[in-house]
C-alpha cells in the first residue's frame, strides 16, 4: 500500500495527521538533513494545532494551518505530490475551524480548496461534526456529490463492465510456475526453514502460516524504494540490516517464492485502479489450494484473507464478483496493518477501487522482477471496453487469467 492509501486511512484521525504522514513514507523521498528538518518542523506545527482545537483557539488553529501550507509551498525537499497531500489536510483543518466559528464561505472556500488539493473521504466530510454548520449549504453537497461520484469505488466497480470473455487465448503465454526442486528454491526452503514455519497442519493453515510470517517478518512500508535485489532472502535481509521495512510489492514477491519452495502453485497479481492517476495499487499473492480446488488470496501486507459469510475462503476473482453483486464479503479478523486493526469497512473500500483490473507475470519464478521487469511479460486482464495503460498480454477472458495451474 502506498502513502497514499495511509492518507486515506487516517483521514478520521484529521488532527493529527501531519504527524503521521511525516513519520512514515514521505521522509524517504528526501535527503537526511532536509528531512529531519522539515519533519522536524511539521511535527511541532501539528502538535501546536492539536492543542489549538483542543482549546478551541481557532485563530491560532489557522495561523498554524497557514504556516504548514507556507512550509509545504517552500520546501524543496518535498515532492509535488507529498505536498498536495499536506496542503490539502491543511485546508480541510482550516474549513474544519472556520465551519466552528461560524464562519459558512470561509470554511466552504477552504474545504473547495482541499478538494482542489486531493481530498478524497466525503464520508468523514459529511460525518464530520466540525463541518456541521456547512452541511446544508447547497455548494457543500455540490462537492460532496462530485468526490461521491469520483471516490465511490464500490459503484465505480460495479460500473466497470462485464468480462467479454469473448477473444481467442490461444496465441496468448500459458502461465507457468517454477518447480519447487530447483535449487534457488530447495536453498530458500532449507535456509529459512520453510517446513517449520509452514507446520504439520493441513494445506490451509500452512498457507496462512506462511503468510502470516513474511506478514511479521518484515513489516509494510508503502513509500519505500525497491531494493536492488528482489529475492526473498535479499529482501530478508535488506530489512535486517537497514531496520527497514518494504512495499506490498516486495512483501508478495516474498511470499510467492516461499508458496513456491513448499510446492505451491501461487502467483502474486497487482491490483489496479480505473484512475490511471491513482498512484495506489496493490500486490497481493493468489495460491492454488488443491484441497479446495480453486485460488485463494492471501494478502502479506495485511496477513488479510477474503470469505463469504460462511467462512469459506474466496480467490480473488470470487470476491470481485461477489461485491460487483454485491454480496456480503469478509474480511479475516486477525488482518492488521503494522499490527493496528485493519478496519473490514475500509479494507473493502480499498480493494474494491483495486480490483478493477489486474496484472501478474507470465512466469511465476525466483528472483522476478531484480533487474527490472518480469522476462517473460505480464498478462492484463481487463473489464468490459476498459483500456489499461500497460497491456503486454491483454486478456478479458477471466477463465485463462485465472485457470486451473497445469
């Protein structure tokens, strides 16, 4: 998951999220010396306009709110984007005091200069009781309705089109799998102690163990850069020596190569948004469950797995169908970010902007994508007359992108 997606996260946690975003991913992106002073300086503003909403001291709330605005507009340290993001919590902040001093145009010209900025969580904008004084002006739900139409992922999936289903497959690549005796894999298996960590359990609970570990193992950074090397045992010890942590990319990169060491069929997929502006996808693994006969996803980002209501594990391509009908989808209780909870409400919101289209490597091998792309190519499977900005293999045929693994 990318900053972004943390963004959105904690949009309910508004008085405090300069912090957050300045403690994780953003402070990659810039040299030591200027981040540790722009973070350093951001902290203090927001810890200072915390304590102004507080003690309700609305003046000093926007003269900090300002500040952060100037700080973000002057920093050369901070990309345009990082900078958008700060701005525009910023203004939401300033139509937030506003709307409570009563003051209607200037909130409203505030919160219309956040969502010029980015601002995307009209829920939390409409529930918001520091907003309550701007709640029926018509021009407020004119914005409302414009983020609802852009930002209600679930409907803008059920909008995306039925697979056609219709094009020939047999000029596009079989997927393949490497065979669990090759001995890059027999090495990971053997120096990681694999069977352990999987256990004597049935074919589920080793799934989900091995999941579970990489998930503890090596903890979620959605900002951070790719190292060079992108092999489980180099990503391991990346995190090792560095203290660090990696993207859900790298996380299912992991997990795939293990799934492949114990003889499973798996695969990771990247889940993809319809805005092609949405820099926030997601990477998850798909695993071939021959006790069920059918994909299962397992999620290492999140150690989160997706059900129907009656505890049965779904694949990826069952739940994007069952939410497209809207059917009832469970998240696993045990999923968590980091350790935090992960909220099911807002985990279905994400992974239903995400599962518009979907990417995954022809092959399925060790050592992927170090170097650059996958050798072989990836497959694209795309909905009704949705054109993807990258289509090495293109399919809407979901019956070859998710067929049975020979």
């Amino acid at each position: 998951m990318s900053l972004k997606a943390t963004i959105k996260t904690i949009h309910k946690m508004r008085k405090t999220i300069l912090t957050v975003i300045l403690s994780m991913s953003v402070i990659l992106c810039f040299a030591q010396d200027a981040k540790e002073q722009i973070v350093t300086a951001l902290q203090r503003q927001q810890e200072e306009l915390t304590k102004a909403f507080k003690d309700k001291d609305y003046r000093k709330g926007e003269r900090l709110c300002r500040t952060m605005i100037n700080m973000a507009d002057t920093s050369k340290a901070l990309s345009q984007w990082h900078k958008s993001a700060i701005k525009n919590n910023a203004y939401y902040n300033m139509a937030c005091i506003y709307s409570l001093n009563g003051q209607k145009e200037c909130a409203i010209n505030a919160f219309k200069n956040a969502v010029e900025l980015g601002y995307s969580n009209y829920k939390h904008a409409l529930a918001d009781p520091d907003l309550k004084n701007i709640h029926g002006e018509e021009i407020f739900r004119k914005m409302i309705r414009s983020l609802e139409e852009k930002y209600d992922y679930l409907s803008i999936l059920k909008k995306s089109g039925k697979y056609k289903g219709d094009e020939k497959t047999a000029e596009l690549p079989a997927f393949t799998y490497l065979a669990q005796d090759d001995p890059r894999l027999v090495n990971l298996r053997n120096t990681l102690n694999l069977d352990s960590i999987a256990g004597n359990g049935d074919e589920i609970s080793q799934i989900k163990n091995l999941c579970l570990w990489v998930h503890n193992t090596m903890r979620h950074d959605g900002g951070s850069m790719n190292p060079e090397g992108k092999n489980a045992l180099a990503l391991l010890e990346v995190c090792r020596e560095e203290n660090r942590g990696v993207n859900c990319r790298m996380l299912a990169t992991a997990l795939n190569e293990c799934y492949l060491a114990m003889g499973f069929k798996s695969r990771f997929v990247t889940c993809m948004p319809q805005d092609k502006n949405d820099q926030d996808c997601h990477v998850v693994n798909i695993v071939w469950s021959r006790t069920l006969g059918k994909w299962i996803m397992a999620d290492p980002s999140f150690y989160a797995f997706f059900t129907d209501k009656k505890g049965n594990l779904l694949g990826i391509d069952e739940a994007r169908a069952m939410l497209v009908e809207g059917k009832a989808v469970r998240l696993n209780p045990e999923a968590n970010w980091n350790g935090k909870k992960r909220d099911e409400a807002y985990h279905l919101d994400y992974m239903s902007k995400n599962f518009y289209w979907f990417s995954c490597p022809v092959a399925s091998t060790y050592d992927c994508e170090t170097g650059g792309m996958a050798e072989d190519g990836y497959v694209i499977l795309a909905p009704g007359d949705f054109k993807p900005w990258s289509n090495d293999y293109l399919t809407r045929n979901p019956d070859y992108f998710w067929a049975r693994p020979e």
